[in-house]
C-alpha cells in the first residue's frame, strides 16, 4: 500500500493498492515519522499525506494511552508498522480492492502478527483506565475486549460511513500458510512494567514495582469456634454454655446442702402465749374461738432487726402530712398542680417537627457532617435525583421477561415527553426541567435514560429500531452514535436492571434518572425551584405516567429527592386516628380495672371509675404536651419518635401508678375516715412510686448525653415528661381520687356525680369487707404458693438464667442499620420504591476520596503522590484506590477513581497533541473537531474544517517541562484552561463537565488547592450491613492512606451522613445501657439503703435488656437509634416492675415467704394490670397503624418484647429475694411475737403497730 488514491462518501481517505518499492525519505518527513514512529528508521512505506493521514486517525487514541507509555508506544507501532513499515509486503496482504475513478483502492487486507505479539500487546495495554469515566481505556479502544483476537478484531473493522475506525477492514491473522511466504509481524514488545517505559500501577497492577505498595486488607479474620464431632460452636457460645453448666451445677449443690442443713437444725416450733389446750378456750366443735397469731419460735432468725432507711423515715413522714393535705384540700391541690403544665402548654405556639433525616441521626459536630459541609462549600453539594423504574412482573415462578422491546421504547418516549412538558409554578413562574437539571455542557440536561442512545429523539428511535440499543449496550463507549445528548457515554448498567452477568438485553426494568441541581442550604429556599418541580413531578407521575406504565402490564416505582422529608411529614399526621383510638382502648381497659366488682347490679354506677380513668389520661397528656412545650419555647424541635413513642411510655408509668394508687387506697379499712386512708395508702405505696419515678428520670436525663439528636431530644422530653407526670399522680391524681371516693361514699353515679343511688354507703370502696379482685387473688391463692416449691423456684431460675445466657450469645448477631421503608408509611409509594433498588440497580453510590491542601508547586511531593501515571510513585493515592478496587469484595470500590489531576497532566503533555494547543497570540486553541477549528453543519450535526488552527501548537515542548512535568507557574496558568476545554473525539480529556465540581480554585493562585475530589464508586449495596461497612472499609483504607502520605483525606458519599450512627451504634447502646442501669442501682440505693435489693434490681434490669437483645437478633431488628431509644425505655418500664414488687417486700411483715406472697398479691397484681396489660391493648391496636415505625420491627415488635420479659423478671426479682440467703430485711422492724388475743363479743379492739429504734419511732400502719 503506498499513497493515497481516493477517499470514501464520508471523507475517508483509501491507500493505493500499489505493491511498490520503499522509498528514501527526505530529512525533514524522516524526522516527523521517527517523533511518532521511532523504530522506522530509513527506508518508509508511506507518502506524507499519508503519514498526515496516521498522525490524525491515532490522534484520537493517544489521550487514552499516554499516561502508560509502554501500551501507548506498542499501539502506535502497530500502525506504524500497518502504514509506513518497508517491510509490509512480509505481513500485509491486500485481500479486496475498490475501484474509485479508475483507481484501485485498498477495501480489505489480511495484517499477520505472531500470537506472542498479539498476547503480549494487549497485556501492556489492557489495565490502562480511562479516569474520566471510572472505566478502562480498553472500553473506548477496544470496545471491552477481553482477549488481545478480541481487540484487534475491534480495531480492524471497517467504519460505517461517519463513524471512528478503519476505512477499510482489517483482518489480523497468526496463522499464515507455509507456501504464502508471509512473515507475521513479531517486532519488540515493550512491557507496562518496563522501568524505561515505566507505566503507573494503577495501569499496571503487575509490575514488580507495585508489588511493595499498600495491598488491600483482606477480610481474612476468622471467629474462634469449637469442633465436636460433626459439631461446630463459636468460641463464645460455647463459653456460655460451659459457664451455665457450672452455675447450674453449682446452683444445685447449694440447694441441697441449704436442705440438708435445713434438716439437721432444731425443728421449729410455734406456741401459743396461752395454753391451746385449756378447754374454756374451746367451742363445741372443739375449736377455738379466738383469732390467734402464731410464730415460729424461731422467728428471730427469719426476721432480723434493721436500720430503716434514712430517706424511707423522711418520705413517710412527707407523704403522710401530704396525704392528710390533699384530702383536706383537693381542689386547691389540684388547681395549684394543673396550673404548671398548663402554663407551660403555652410553649407548643412554638412547637415544630424535625424531619430531615441529616438533623435526625447526626450530631451537627460529627464527622460525617464536618466532612459534608466540608464537601458542600468547598466543591459542590451531591446533585438531587429524581427517578423513575419501570419493570416487567414475574408470572409462574418464571423470570421477569425482558423490558427491551418495540412497545416499552415507545412508552419512554410517551414519559419522556410529558417530563418534558411539565411545568411546576413557583413564586408566580414556571420552572421546567430545563431550568434545574444538571448540565455537565451547559447545553443538556443529563438525562440517565435508554433513550439517550437515540438522543431522546423518537425520529432517530424510528430510523435504528431496537437493534441500535442492542447494540449500544456492548459498544456505548466506542460508537458515536450511542453518545447522549450530553456528549458523554451512558454505561448501560446504570440505566437497566434486572440482567443476569452483562447480559443487557435481558434486562428486566428501566431506570430513568433526572440529576437536578442541588444548592446549600442556608435560608431554605435555595432550592425552592427543585422541589416545586419535583411535587410536581411526583403528581405527574401519580396521575398520568402510572397508568399509561400499567396499562403496559409494567411497574412503576418513583422518588423524588425530597420524597423522604415529604413522607416523614405526611407520617407525622398519618397515624394521628390510630393512636387516639389506641388511647381511647387504653383508657376504657384503665376504667375497667380501677373499679370494683359490686355486689348488686345497680351500684356498679357508683363504683365504675371511668371519669377518674379519664382524669388519669389527661393528666398524663398534660404531663407530654407540658414536657413538649416546655422544649418547643427554648427552640427544640421535637421528632417523630417523640410524638409517637413517649406518649405511650408516659401512659404505661402513669397508669401503673394509678393502680397502684387506687388499690392501695381500696386496701385501707372502711372504718377510717378518709383522711387516714389516703395517707395510710401514701405511706405504702408514695416512697416506691418516688423511687421508680426517680430512676427513671434520671436513666433518661443522663442518656441526654448521647451524641445522637433523635437519642438525645427523645431523652430529654422523656425526662421531662415522666417528672412531671410524677408530680401530677401524687398531686392532682391524688385530689381526683379523694373526690372520687367522696362521689361513692355519697352514693352518687360516676361521670354524672350530680345524681345520686340511694343505697347502702359502702358501695365497694370499702377495703377490709371488699374481695381482692381476681387478679390479686390469683397471685395469693395460685402464683405466690407455686413459686413458693423449691423445686419450682429452682426451675424458673434456671430457666430465665438460661434465657439470659442464651441472649448473651445471640446480641452479637445483632446487626447494624435502619431499613429506610421502616420510617415510612405501609401505603408509601416509596415502600416499592426502595425494593426495586435493592431488586434492579448494577451500581453503587459515587465515592469521593477528598484531599485537602493539595499543594501543587513543583518543589512540593504531593502531585506524585496523588496521581497514577508514570513517574507517579508506586504507593500514590490514585494507584492505592485502583489497588482497592481489585478486591471489592473487602474494599467495596468498584472501579479505579476518576482522577482530574491525571488528566490534566495528560492534556498538557506534547504527546497529546491535539489537546493543550494555543494559538499564536497565546490564547488557548480547541481540538479540530471543536469550533472554531471546524464549521459545525447543523443538519447532519458534523464539523468539517475551517482551517483556523492550522497554525495552532502544543502548549509545551518537551524541552520546556522538566522531566515531563509543569513548572508552577505552568500549572496556575494552564489549569483554567483544563476545566474549561470540552471533552471530543480529537481530544477526549477535556475537563469541563467532568471535574467543573472536583475542585475549589478560591486561592489556588498561592501553589494550594484547599479541596479536590476524585470521585470512584462503591460496589452494589443492597443491604444495611453492606452501607455500614462500604462506610467502615472506606474511612479505614483513608486513614491508612492519609497516614502513610501525610496528607489530610477522607472518603465521602452521599449516604454517609445517614449511616455514620451505626458504626459506632454498639458503643452508644452499650454507653446509654449501662448508664441508665448505673443510675437506677444508684437511686435504688439511695432510697432502700440496702446493697442487696439495688443489685438484684440490677441484675434484673440488666437480665431484661439482654432478653430484648437475643430476641431482636432472632427476629432480625436491626441496631440503631430506634432501637436504642427502645431498650432504654423497657428499663424506665421495667423499673416499674422490679422496685413496686421490690418495695411491697420490704416494707410487708412476717418471713420472706410471706412477704413475697404479700408483695404479689398486692403490689404485683396492680403492676401487672397496670403495666402489662394497659400496653397490650394500646399496642394492639397500633398493628393498624400506617406508619412501619409501629407495625414493624423497630417499636411495635420491641413495645410488645418488653412486657414479657418485664413481666417475667420483675417476678423473678421477687424470687431470687425470696430464694436467696441474702436476707434483705424490712424497713424498721425490730421485733416479731406471736400471741392470742381473746376479743369477746360485740367488743372493739384497734391494734397500732409501731417499731421502735432508740429514741425514735416510726408509725407501720393499722
């Protein structure tokens, strides 16, 4: 082949095929094609115009391949050899030739190379990246190849007219026949490793001198486990259950040597103070007519003298006068004690919800939030997406069929077409898409769709058919024609879902995407334009663009970036019925158990207790609403977890204490006057009611502490409500009750007390002639004796000890995260939303490493300590990330990063010649194929030369680099230039649209750019765990990097913010568990001043919150805030349980035994109908709720785990009081005696017990 003999319709110029001796060049033409062809030397094969011809057509590949010089020099000897070689007759075959004016032109030849040659060229080549695009240069030069047959298939076909490539084809063979006289070509190979050609290794990975450089951090931990025959344990279970079989055993022997010493001791005896036999002392049946007392001699030993508590003998005296106070005046009590919450009501003038999720989750001084602002200001907020999924159902347990079709194209374009149109009014103007779409070329939007390959336009779609996305999908980032409007290549994996490998044909769903502009916020109106337009667009989508998709027999799944605020709005009100009628049952069930059961039917209108119920839920939404004002007028906005959680946990502590209040007041006698009664019941039940309010006060304040907004301001409003909730119960609920026993001692009807039933006065208020209700006597007749059997008592600890180490092992399962459908409502149209992202994307979340300070001076080490082409160092941050990326298993990087500073190293080289160019003012000079290079044909859309840069050169010589690299002054002046330049075919590493935001430019004139960006991706994450620890691996891999270059780097993506709790959301359950558990033990201790009782209590709490752990990890609940917040509320709850049962057993007379039946029959059945079944029914009915918060996992799930739990241990608490040899004493009991006393009829005798210590006394009770 030797000259040039015609061109084809498009341009395209065709060789001679002319079998014609090599010529001699002259000096001049010599030296041009040594510059690109350096190993012809002498004789060439080629004219200039053709050697013009080569310059130009590998013009375009270069910037693709100089930062590897050893691939780039490979690919242009290929060529080199194919155009001027005097030796191509040896290995080039012309195989068809064209006839153009009487002239034979080349159509085809044969090109034979050795298959070392042909391996080892596409080994050099094959792991150079292409930044721009996170992608590889063999993407765009070899259309992916995989092998090196592959690649020099693609680079050897013959160009449609219009189109990059070969003008005519090229067949490269290696195996020629024996008797053609054909020599393959087999000239040297330079290796990407060649030290003199020495490519990075992020190109090269394997060059021998990468090999000392940061390797990625397999995640090769392995946990301990044990191995039993066919059986395999973890390490830790296996502990546990060791450790259980020994406390079991232990357990064991200890309680039969207790029963053997029990045995062997003096049997005890009880005797009478008078003699039992003495017959004048018996009736006829011969019985005795008296009421006696017996105990056992040996009654010394079971009840020992104790120092009552300090604070016990304080809180009697208080609650005693304050008892006689409020029943002497309960309507000043109770105007005086309303008048605090009320006021404080005022405060919701202010009230306000938070609902962004960045104001929700992180603290405004974390990490992840400095590095946001940090990201936002510096370089440019994340831009907003708005999207769109279309898929095809599944029918019969078959795949979902393919989406790619004739029909679902033609829909696009139908969708397209009205986003287009749409229009959203704004402050009295209309804005369109157009208005707040990304333009990376300021020209169009970029638009993520399957129809960028016709460029969004139906005429082009008609032309090429399906077919033509067919086969864009393999060739998107070589063909012109599948280029989008935007000039850029659609990777069809970001824009298709569902495909199994790279399949995309297969494809079962579309995804359509609509970046839009994002600003930052700082009134709130910076992006009023986007979300008008985007409630609108949701509304479009709604009403027009869902039926035409299911009309289709398709599915659509939709969102908008404000979707997620706008729905956490929507859910603050949705569920507002539903939790009123959960409180309207809870208050009927309330009614229910604060009455009586009367003995005729009429006076069950007198002892019903519905308006005193109904009073006990006011007060407790006083108690919430005051807490919510109180917070609201200093400027705390409240959350969704506060308006939907702590109305119940302030409901469920105010109703257990209005039983306990009420029924103590039922157990006092009749014949007192009701002075006495209500502050006999004070005396009992006020010092646990104080005792169990405190703890739990305090267990919320102090996890005020925690770091995280929701935790915290949930915390604090916790605090402050269940105070004030206390205050009111010993206050004004008191004053209600002292009203509504006058109501039924005065025979008048409840809810209307205005009319009165003329009847007996004791309407069943009375309490030595009233039945204990069914509860109190199931605990008496039934539970207490069971639990009272050694052997019952050993099994149920046993059982519940065993639990507890069972949970132990199954809290590591827990795992962290927050499923985002869990916030949002069950009817959400973002529930199917995020499934279908989770189902259908192929990509994950951009990844951001950015690098503060970088100083870019020449005398500074940064630059070859960031970029990734030769003469970069070995351990760069670019090569690391490429590094990373080879393992994304562990790394979760997907890709090499995109990195501007190797470009632009690249764009000012002399090799890339049709880059960095100036005219001969000094100003800069575009590409050929850009204006004013070349006259733009509106019409067919091509650029044919104008001739205006014919006089343009390099920016640089060699000569004027040092080494191959800017000066400063270089850098400063010629970084402008960069990101202004348009990416093209004759110069593909323009910067502008791809690094516009990458960098901030403020001040760099001084050799410092405060922040560049290279952006990379994560892999797919379809999981919580996988944010979680993409996260985790991120920051890891940046501060080892940051380390090791002494730079200041860190990672950042979009989602980071959101997920950052919960790579610390063990550290913070733990901190906030074991504070709240330190601060009960503490105010227990306080108040009992007993050692034992606060451990037990404790160990219960601590037993309880490991019991909701284990089950959390086998139900699949994950760990975070919602979580948290839960299982520091079953502690506020549990309280409840432990110090009323706790408090009744201390302060009840008689041996342990007794007590603990004392404590259960009285302050154990009130709790459990307090407590317990109150939330029941309340949660019940929140299973009809809207909201997932409630209906499932995250609260619904852990309010109902807490009751059983509770329940259990708070019983096991009396248990392990009444089993255990700590004998815990009672408050103030110094002696015990045993006695019969002889009352004859009709007489009266009152008994006052008092114990005695020193000089004081201590009134017990009647």
């Amino acid at each position: 082949m030797y000259g040039i003999c015609g061109q084809r319709s498009d341009g395209k110029v065709l060789n001679c095929a002319n079998a014609t001796k090599a010529v001699k060049p002259d000096t001049l033409f010599s030296s041009r094609v040594q510059s690109l062809c350096p190993t012809i030397t002498g004789n060439v094969c080629c004219t200039v115009d053709q050697f013009d011809t080569l310059h130009q057509q590998v013009q375009q590949a270069v910037p693709f391949l100089v930062g590897c010089p050893a691939c780039l020099r490979n690919f242009l000897n290929l060529f080199c050899e194919m155009s001027c070689s005097p030796n191509q007759s040896l290995f080039i075959n012309v195989t068809s030739v064209k006839q153009i004016n009487s002239t034979a032109t080349v159509d085809g030849i044969d090109y034979y190379v050795t298959t070392n040659y042909g391996e080892e060229l596409y080994n050099s080549c094959k792991d150079v990246k292409f930044g721009t695009l996170n992608t590889r240069a063999m993407d765009f030069l070899g259309g992916g190849a995989k092998t090196y047959k592959e690649w020099l298939a693609f680079l050897g076909r013959q160009a449609k007219p219009n189109e990059p490539g070969s003008p005519y084809l090229i067949a490269y063979r290696s195996d020629p026949s024996d008797s053609s006289g054909v020599k393959p070509l087999n000239s040297t190979i330079y290796s990407c490793g060649d030290p003199s050609l020495g490519c990075s290794c992020g190109d090269c990975p394997s060059s021998s001198v990468c090999t000392g450089s940061l390797l990625p951090q397999l995640n090769t931990e392995t946990s301990c486990s044990v191995k039993m025959g066919s059986l395999k344990a973890k390490c830790l279970d296996f502990s546990l259950v060791v450790v259980y079989l020994a406390l079991l055993c232990a357990f064991l022997l200890w309680g039969l040597l207790y029963r053997t010493r029990g045995r062997t001791a003096f049997p005890l005896k009880t005797k009478p103070l008078r003699n039992t036999d003495d017959k004048s002392h018996s009736n006829k049946n011969g019985k005795s007519p008296h009421n006696s007392v017996q105990v056992s001699e040996a009654a010394s030993s079971t009840v020992k003298p104790a120092h009552p508590s300090i604070v016990q003998t304080y809180m009697s005296i208080f609650f005693r006068k304050h008892g006689i106070f409020v029943a002497r005046y309960p309507l000043l009590v109770l105007c005086v004690s309303l008048l605090i919450p009320l006021l404080l009501c005022i405060g919701l003038l202010r009230f306000k919800v938070e609902t962004r999720p960045e104001k929700l989750w992180v603290s405004p001084g974390s990490r992840a939030a400095d590095e946001k602002n940090y990201f936002d200001s510096h370089l440019a907020p994340f831009y907003r997406i708005e999207q769109l999924v279309l898929a095809t159902s599944a029918f019969g347990g078959s795949a979902a069929p393919s989406i790619v079709n004739d029909n679902n194209m033609k829909l696009l374009f139908q969708i397209q077409k009205k986003v287009d149109d749409l229009r959203a009014n704004y402050s009295g103007s209309t804005v369109a898409l157009a208005d707040i779409c990304l333009k990376p070329l300021s020209t169009d939007c970029a638009t993520q769709s399957v129809l960028q390959y016709f460029q969004l336009d139906p005429k082009k779609y008609d032309d090429s058919g399906i077919d033509h996305a067919k086969f864009c999908f393999q060739h998107y980032t070589s063909e012109e024609t599948c280029l989008s409007t935007f000039q850029s290549p659609i990777d069809p994996g970001t824009i298709l879902g569902g495909f199994p490998g790279n399949n995309f044909t297969e494809a079962s769903a579309f995804v359509i995407t609509y970046p839009v502009n994002n600003k930052v916020e700082t009134s709130g109106q910076e992006n009023g334009k986007a979300v008008a337009w985007e409630r609108a667009f949701i509304s479009l989508v709604k009403e027009e663009i869902l039926p035409m998709v299911l009309a289709q027999n398709l599915t659509l799944s939709f969102s908008s970036e404000s979707s997620i605020q706008d729905e956490l709005n929507r859910e603050s009100t949705a569920d507002a019925i539903t939790i009123v009628i959960s409180y309207i049952v809870m208050f009927a069930y309330i009614s229910f158990t604060l009455g009586d059961r009367p003995s005729r039917w009429l006076s069950l209108f007198v002892s019903s207790k519905v308006l005193l119920g109904l009073s006990g839920v006011v007060l407790v939404m006083l108690s919430v609403l005051g807490s919510m004002g109180f917070f609201s007028a200093i400027g705390v906005k409240s959350t969704l977890i506060i308006m939907e959680v702590i109305p119940f946990l302030v409901l469920a502590v105010g109703v257990d204490n209005m039983c306990i209040l009420v029924h103590a007041v039922k157990r006092q006698p009749d014949q007192s006057n009701l002075e006495e009664r209500i502050s006999n019941a004070l005396v009992e039940v006020g010092p646990s009611i104080t005792l169990a309010s405190f703890a739990e006060v305090l267990a919320f304040a102090v996890s005020a502490i925690n770091p995280m907004p929701a935790t915290r301001v949930f915390s604090m409003f916790a605090a402050l409500a269940v105070f004030m909730d206390f205050l009111l119960q010993v206050t004004a609920f008191v004053a209600l009750i002292v009203f509504d026993f006058r109501r039924a001692q005065d025979g008048r009807i409840d809810c209307v007390p205005c009319a009165r039933i003329m009847s007996s006065p004791a309407t069943g208020d009375g309490g030595d002639g009233q039945r204990l209700h069914l509860l109190a006597r199931y605990m008496r007749d039934i539970h207490g004796p069971i639990l009272s059997y050694r052997a019952v008592k050993f099994v149920v600890i046993a059982v519940f000890v065993g639990l507890t180490f069972a949970s132990i092992a199954l809290s590591p399962r827990l795992q962290p995260g927050l499923e985002q459908k869990i916030v949002l409502p069950r009817n959400s149209y973002l529930q199917d939303y995020f499934d279908d992202l989770a189902k259908y994307m192929k990509v994950g979340p951009p990844l951001y490493f950015v690098v503060k300070n970088f100083n870019y001076s020449f005398a500074s080490v940064h630059t070859n300590q960031i970029c990734s082409i030769n003469q970069c160092n070995s351990n760069s941050l670019l090569n690391e990330i490429a590094r990373q990326s080879l393992s994304p298993e562990t790394s979760y990087i997907a890709k090499p990063a995109a990195s501007w500073l190797d470009d632009f190293l690249i764009w000012m080289s002399p090799e890339a010649f049709g880059c960095c160019r100036k005219f001969v003012n000094g100003s800069y000079c575009p590409p050929d194929d850009q204006p004013p290079c070349c006259q733009l044909d509106q019409d067919s859309g091509t650029c044919s030369a104008s001739g205006t840069c014919n006089n343009c050169t390099t920016c640089f010589l060699h000569s004027e680099l040092d080494n191959g690299r800017p000066s400063t002054t270089q850098f400063k002046d010629k970084l402008p230039w960069f990101l202004d330049a348009l990416p093209s075919s004759d110069c593909s590493k323009g910067g502008k649209g791809a690094y516009s935001t990458s960098l901030d430019l403020s001040g760099y004139e001084g050799g410092i750019i405060q922040a560049s960006a290279f952006r990379t991706y994560h892999t797919p994450l379809n999981k919580q765990t996988d944010y979680v620890n993409s996260m985790r691996a991120a920051r890891d891999f940046s501060s080892k990097i940051s380390e090791d270059l002494q730079m200041e780097i860190f990672p950042y993506s979009v989602f980071y913010i959101f997920f950052e709790q919960y790579l610390g959301v063990w550290k913070t359950a733990i901190m906030n568990i074991c504070v709240c558990l330190g601060t009960v033990f503490i105010v227990c201790f306080i108040f009992t001043s007993s050692l034992w009782a606060s451990a037990i209590i404790l160990i219960v709490l601590a037993m309880i919150v490991l019991d909701l752990m284990g089950v959390m990890a086998m139900l699949g609940i994950q760990l975070n805030a919602i979580s948290v917040v839960n299982l520091v509320m079953s502690i506020g709850i549990a309280v409840e349980f432990c110090v009323h049962i706790t408090h009744a057993f201390m302060i009840g007379n008689g041996d342990r035994e007794t007590r603990a039946r004392q404590a259960l029959s009285t302050m154990g059945a009130s709790v459990f109908s307090g407590i317990t079944l109150t939330k029941l029914v309340g949660v019940i009915i929140l299973r009809f709720a809207k909201s997932e918060v409630f209906v499932r996992s995250q609260l619904n799930k852990v309010n109902q785990l807490q009751l059983q739990p509770s329940r259990l241990d708070g019983i096991l608490l009396e248990l392990t009081v009444t089993y255990s040899k700590t004998k815990i004493g009672q408050f103030g009991t110094s002696f015990s005696v045993s006695m019969y006393i002889s009352i004859s009829p009709g007489a009266e005798v009152t008994l006052r017990c008092t114990a005695f210590e020193g000089e004081s006394s201590v009134f017990l009770g009647w």
